[in-house]
C-alpha cells in the first residue's frame, strides 16, 4: 500500500470513531437535554462569611464541596481532598 492510501484509511478510521462515540453519548443522554453538561448546575450558596454553609458550593444533582475540596453526595462523604 503506498503512504496516501494508508493515510486515508487512517483517517476514515478516525472519523468513524468519534462519530460512533458521539452516538454512544447520545444514547445515554436524558431527552431534552443538549449535552452532558446541562444536566447539572450548581445552585446560588448566599451564605456570607462566618455562616455555616460559607464556602460550600451545591449541585442539583445532589452533589456538596465543602471549602476543603472534599465531595459529599447526598449528605454522604464519596471524596477526601489530598491533605498537603
């Protein structure tokens, strides 16, 4: 095979891969949502320093940050921050 036909199959393969992995998304994607970034959003923590929840970052999709990086989900611990 010369250099140019093996280019090209290289890059039909290529195509072919991203297309199947984009439909692979897509199938596991709720309807009505346009990509896998809208189906969660963080929610407006108004609490000011010295309250409780001051730092803290909310997630719809039930998921909490605490001001030293660890994640809880559902009320939870699932992650602990590395400790430096």
């Amino acid at each position: 095979m010369k250099t140019n036909e093996i280019l090209i199959l290289l890059a039909a393969a290529a195509a072919a891969f991203f297309l199947l992995k984009k439909n692979a998304v897509a199938a596991v994607q709720p309807a009505g949502t346009s990509s896998l970034a809208d189906m969660v959003s963080g929610i407006f923590n108004p609490a000011m320093a010295g309250d409780p929840g001051f730092g803290w970052q909310y997630f719809t999709n039930g998921t909490a940050i605490d001001p030293a990086g660890n994640y809880y989900f559902e009320g939870r611990k699932v992650w602990s921050a590395p400790q430096w």
